[in-house]
C-alpha cells in the first residue's frame, strides 16, 4: 500500500491522497517518516483533490437548490470532512494537536464526524465549554477574557483545561481548578500581529486580551509551579508567514519561561485549509518550535475547520428604485451575517459578477429597517426576479453562532448537506424562538 501511494504521488495521481487518508494513524505516520522527500507533492496533491471535490459537491448542492427554503444556511457535511483531513494531516507531520474553536462554527450536528480527526474544541465561556463536553466529547480548553464566580465551577467542570487572562483572575480560581485536576493555561500577549482591522486585532493598542511581557516577567515566577501552559492569540485569517513573525515575537519575549510548561497554544486565525495556504511552513514552524522547547504545541482553528463549508440562502421579495435597481431579500446582513457588516466585506454570490460588468446591476439588501442592511452591489447575466433564490458562498462560520432577532426576523434554517448526498433539515425556527429570547 506504502509503494502503491508513494508510486501515486510520483505520478501525480490524487487518488493517492485518498489512500493516504485511509490509512491508520501509524502506517499515516510511518509514511511520513519513511517518505519525507516526497510530503511536499504529496501536500500539492491533496489541495488539487480538495478544489475538484469542493467543486463536484457545489454542483450537487446547486442540484438540490429547489428543496431549500429561505432564509437558510446549508452546511456540507462532506466539505468539513474534507478541512479535517487537512488538519489531521498538519498532526500526522508534526504531532501538535488541534482544537477546533466553537466561536465559529458549533453546529453540534457535524462534531460526530469531526471528533474523529480533531482532539477537542476550545471555549470562550461556559456555554461553548458545556457543548464541546456534551457534544464533541474530547479535549475542552477555555479561555474567556474574565470569569465569574457564578460560571468557574461548571467551566472547569466542563473542561479540561482553564486559561485565564491575567495573574488576578488565576490567583483567584488557581486553586479550584487544582483541586478539580484540570489543567491552568495563562493568555499572554505575543506583542506583535499583523491584523489590518482594529475591531480583530488582538494585540491592538491598549488590547485587554493577553498579559503583557511586562506583567508576566513580574508576575510569572509566583505561579510557575501550578501554571501548566501558556496561550497565545494574535492572528486572523492569516497564512503561515504571519505565524512565523508572531512565534518569532513571541519567543524573543516569552522563549525563556518555556521550561516547565507542558504546552504552548498557537491561538486561532491560521487560514490552514485555504487554497494558498503554506502548510509546509506551518509545518516546519512547529517542528522547530517542539524541538527547541520540547513542549506540546496545540492550535486552535475556527474558521479553517469549516473554510467554504456554507451557503446563505436566501429569495428576493423586491426591486425597489432609487438611483439604482436595489433588491430586497429575505434575510439580512444586520441579522444573519453581521461579519459583512463588522469586518466589513462582500460575499460571493453564485452567478455573480461585480458592479456593471454584466448587464443587470443590484444593490442586494436585507429586510430589516437599518439603512445599512446592505450585503453589496452585484451584477447578473439576466434580470433578478421576485423568488430567485441568490446563494451565498463560505457561509459557515461566524453566522449561525452570531445571528440575531433583530427587527423579529425569522433566524435562518440550518441545513445539513450528508455525505450521501441528501439534504437534511436540522433545524427550523419559529415566533416563539424570537418571544424566548425578550
Ligand atoms: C482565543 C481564540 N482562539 C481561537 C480563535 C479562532 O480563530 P479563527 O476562527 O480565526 O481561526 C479565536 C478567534 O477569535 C480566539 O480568540
């Protein structure tokens, strides 16, 4: 089998990959040790095989448009397999262990299929730590900007590991997560990142996520004893070179208090299953950093586990006039996408092209009252109607767990794309999901 894959890598033939990824945990690892010179194409190879499989499934999902109501969001189960064999693969070569972040996708109904490849998720709070236990049934670390005294008992019940964001807040729960025997992570802050928008940059002027170099060298040697690792966050969206700048940062600042830690979290933001992504350098950035501080690495994706996973899916209700043709949908930036609206960016619409590069040229915007409820201006091929479904790609993570009632408007419902190809309704929502929450 080892010679058939390696034979299939030579030729360029990606249902080598395919064989690969079937193979058990330590026939994975073997090959990876005994044909190290050939991981680069082999790499190559699996994003090749990602693209076409993204592509067949995108046209079985347009197959299946009809049964899909709107709003909705559609998530396919095959996709998110895919992004995890990825990151499996990012363990098979350098034995880090990956969490997956509940902040951006927690749709509980795929997680039985993605626990087979992650080793846990990571938490903000007691919410998200109480569903990765429930839920994903592997590794849970939290880490929230402060606790309270009413939350740490089930947060560290919870999980397995607590990180905490400054001495203060360690010194007050230190020794009930001790006694409780689970583990004590400290946030630092890596003093370097490259994000462009303020609004997700973690290590901004003035930023309150992280203990600064200054207070850690202080504060450090006090609780060296009971501190188990330490956690760092500084990116978004980013590729590998940005990590590069960030470990070195990092090291320079905090590499010399890394002898009695049993592990070191890379945060999230690594855009690890993007078509660009430089895994080989992820790769050897890891290996490196493990074999100069011999330490567990762990990262903590969000996004990247379900990286163009999603669709949003709505209908047009309207065209209005002014100055312009503007269509009125039946979702909303406001409630259903508010990362259009924060980061800000326009989302791809399939069919679609910029503004006046095709013939018919559309402001879409959203039924709630907000003069900003505007998704972005779109041009088509031919003329949008009333009920023409516009399908939103890359939809997966930072909506379901960040939409809103707003204006009372109807949450979208959650569809899940199996594997076999059926369509499979999760989830609906009603009046009495808007009333419940007032
Ligand atoms: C502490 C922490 N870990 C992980 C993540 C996940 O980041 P992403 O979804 O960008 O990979 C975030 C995002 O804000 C975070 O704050």
């Amino acid at each position: 089998m080892m010679k058939d894959i390696l034979e299939g890598i030579t030729l360029g033939n990606p249902l080598a990959v395919e064989k690969y990824f079937d193979l058990e945990e330590d026939e994975r690892k073997a090959f990876i040790v005994e044909y190290k010179d050939s991981l680069e194409k082999l790499t190559l190879l699996m994003k090749q095989r990602k693209k076409a499989i993204f592509e067949q499934r995108l046209r079985l999902f347009l197959d299946l448009l009809e049964e899909v109501q709107t709003p909705s969001y559609v998530i396919d189960e095959q996709l998110i397999e895919e992004n995890m064999k990825i990151m499996r693969y990012v363990k098979d070569r350098t034995g880090c262990k990956v969490l997956h972040a509940l902040k951006a996708y927690a749709s509980y109904h795929t997680f039985p299929m993605m626990r087979e490849y992650l080793d846990g998720v990571c938490a903000s709070g007691v919410n998200e730590a109480r569903l990765g236990y429930d839920e994903f049934k592997k590794e849970v670390h939290t880490f929230g900007a402060a606790y309270s005294e009413a939350d740490i008992k089930s947060i560290v019940k919870f999980s397995n590991v607590v990180i905490f964001n400054s001495f203060t807040q360690l010194e007050k729960f230190a020794e009930y997560v001790k006694k409780q025997k689970k583990q004590i992570g400290i946030r630092v802050n890596p003093g370097y990142s490259e994000v462009k928008t303020k609004m997700y940059d973690p290590c901004a002027p003035n930023s309150r996520l992280g203990v600064i170099r200054e207070i850690f060298e202080k504060e450090y040697p006090n609780y060296e004893k009971i501190i188990d690792g330490i956690h760092f966050h500084a990116m978004c969206e980013q590729n590998s070179d940005v990590l590069q700048r960030v470990l070195a940062r990092f090291i320079e600042n905090y590499g010399k208090y890394l002898d009695n830690v049993k592990w070191v979290s890379f945060g999230g933001g690594h855009h690890i299953t993007r078509e660009d992504y430089d895994v080989e350098l992820l790769v050897k950035l890891i290996t490196d950093f493990k074999r100069s501080f011999s330490v567990q690495v762990y990262l903590e994706p969000g996004e990247a586990s379900v990286l163009d996973c999603g669709y949003y899916v709505t209908s047009v209700l309207d065209i209005v006039k002014n100055g312009m043709d503007i269509a009125v949908v039946d979702g909303s930036a406001e409630a259903h996408l508010p990362d259009v609206l924060l980061m800000p960016y326009r989302p791809n619409i399939i069919g679609s092209f910029p503004p006046y590069e095709r013939p018919y040229t559309y402001r879409i915007g959203g039924v709630s009252c907000l003069a900003g409820d505007v998704i972005g201006d779109y041009s088509f091929e031919e003329p949008l109607k009333e009920k023409k479904k516009l399908v939103f790609t890359d939809m997966a993570h930072y909506t379901i767990v960040k939409n809103n009632c707003f204006n009372g408007i109807i949450l979208p419902s959650i569809f899940i794309l199996k594997k076999d190809g059926s369509l499979k309704l999760a989830k609906s929502f009603s009046f009495s999901d808007f009333k419940r929450r007032l």
